[in-house]
C-alpha cells in the first residue's frame, strides 16, 4: 500500500502576497481519521504545505481511475480549495523546487521537516506579525479542512474523470459534463494566480461556466438569478462581480469607464472573496447535479 505525499502553496484570497509581505497559512485538519495529514513549512512569498495521504487509491493513483501522483497532487489541490471559504491551494507549488508529488511505502514513514514558531497556530485572521530587525511583514492566516468533506469532493471529482482526455469529446460526454470539466480547469488556471486580476479573469470564467454548464448561454440579469440559485449570494452582489469582469475584459471607451475600473479594483480583494464562494458553490452544485 503506497502513500502519497504532496507539496502545495496555500495562498489567502484577501491577504494578497507582495516582495514585503509574506502570507503564512496555518492549516490544521478537523476531524481527522488518519486519512489526511499535513506538516506547515515556511516558503516565501506563500507558505508550503506537504500534503499525506494515507492511502495513495483514495485520489485515484493506480486502481479505476490510474492516476499518477501529479495527477492526484492536482485533485488534491482543487479539493482543499473547494473545500474551504479562503484559501486557494496550488500545485504545483508557485515556487517549487525538486519533487512535490510522490510515492513511499506506508511501512516506512518519513520524519517530518516541521517548521514551526513558538507563537503556535491559533493566530486570529486579521493578525500581522512583523519580524525583529526587518521589514518584511509576514500575513499569517488559519485555515481548517474537514478530512471527510476533502475526501468527498475528491471522490466526486474523480468520477467526473477530470484527467480522463481520451473520452472528453462531444460523442462520449454530453455537453453539461464537458461545461463542467471545463469549468474545473479553469479553477485550476486560478490557483496558478492567487493574486491579482489573473486570477479574478480565471475565477470568473470557471462561474460562468458552471453556472451555464446546463447548455444555456444565460446573460445579464438572467445569470444573476440561476447564479442567484446556485450559490444563494445576494443578486445585487453577483451583479457587482458580473461588472467587474465586464470592466476587465472589454476596452475603455470613456473616462466614466476609467472611473468605474478604479472603484472596482479598489475593492479587488473582497471581489475576489465573494468570487471565490460563488465558484466553489456553482461547481460543487453542479457537480452534485451529475451523481
């Protein structure tokens, strides 16, 4: 029985990394069976995280789905993100160095590198620790993940056969599977970009798909109510998320549209916040919806 060990950057949807502020996340597992472990390791600009899993089968490496550990690093990642109401969860990590998904036997654990300050891990949110005789800043932020609701949305989206390219055309998947999957790939073009417009454009796009992944091409105020639906925000709030993406994508036309661009990314981090929920709810919706 193998096990499979997997490095990801954690990265704050609000509590954006810069060169002088560094984020740490403290991620701790609730309710654990064993299944999942995670040791908390330093990194700049974003915190690490080497992800084990007990059983490499449980994320889909060998057995129904052969998977192999990048693959399954990827499940991972995606489900840490979905499951949680903050913390977006890359692989591979933003700056990786060596090996961040493998194998090992389950009869011979590793010793784990744990790096760890004695101020503990039961830091408020909104807490900023700065650092003796230097200027860099470091955001430090909790992070709680439910083992069984990991494991579930994994389980559900290695059913959807994420990774599975050989059947993803229009004769072997009918077009709500294939909107969905889509959907998810373009949340796993997010992660790469925790920080910035990048990552609001990705986000967006992996919403409206989902939203959409029913084969109707909803616009306007008819998006707002199904995402309405989906993801129980308010209207007026998926509306303000809509207008950011519009500002983005399209050109400037006048100084109102300046003006309007302006406000909208003064308020980037929260957008992205409210974002963030509306594609996790959209996707876990529709997810469910296939099974």
């Amino acid at each position: 029985m193998d096990k499979l060990i997997v490095e990801l950057t954690a990265a704050h949807i609000v509590n954006a990394a810069t060169p002088r502020d560094r984020t740490s996340v403290r991620v701790t597992i609730e309710n654990s069976t064993g299944r999942l472990s995670v040791e908390n390791r330093e990194g700049s600009p974003w915190s690490v995280h080497r992800f084990t899993v007990r059983e490499a089968a449980d994320l889909g490496v060998g057995g129904t789905y052969i998977l192999n550990p990048e693959e399954a690093a990827r499940v991972l990642a995606v489900s840490c993100s979905l499951a949680n109401r903050h913390i977006l969860f890359s692989f591979p990590p933003l700056q990786a160095r060596g090996d961040f998904a493998w194998l090992e036997r389950a009869e011979a654990p590793s010793i784990p590198e744990i790096f760890e300050t004695d101020r503990g891990s039961a830091i408020n949110l909104q807490e900023t620790l700065r650092h003796t005789g230097s200027a860099e800043t470091v955001l430090i932020s909790p992070c709680k993940l439910d083992e069984a609701r990991v494991f579930d949305i994994a389980g559900k989206l290695l059913a959807t056969r994420m990774f599975d390219k050989a059947n993803r055309s229009l004769w072997q998947l009918d077009v709500p599977q294939l909107n969905i999957l889509d959907s998810i790939e373009s949340y796993i073009e997010a992660l790469r970009h925790p920080d910035g417009l990048s990552c609001y454009e990705s986000l967006y796009i992996a919403f409206e798909k989902a939203v959409n992944a029913d084969a109707r091409n909803r616009t306007g105020e008819d998006f707002d109510r199904e995402a309405q639906r989906l993801t129980l925000l308010a209207e007026t709030d998926i509306r303000c998320l809509r207008k950011m993406n519009d500002r983005v994508k399209h050109a400037l036309r006048n100084r109102e549209d300046i003006d309007t661009l302006k406000s909208l990314k003064a308020q980037l981090p929260q957008l992205r916040l409210q974002l963030k929920q509306a594609a996790d709810h959209a996707i876990l919706a529709r997810i469910n919806s296939l099974f």
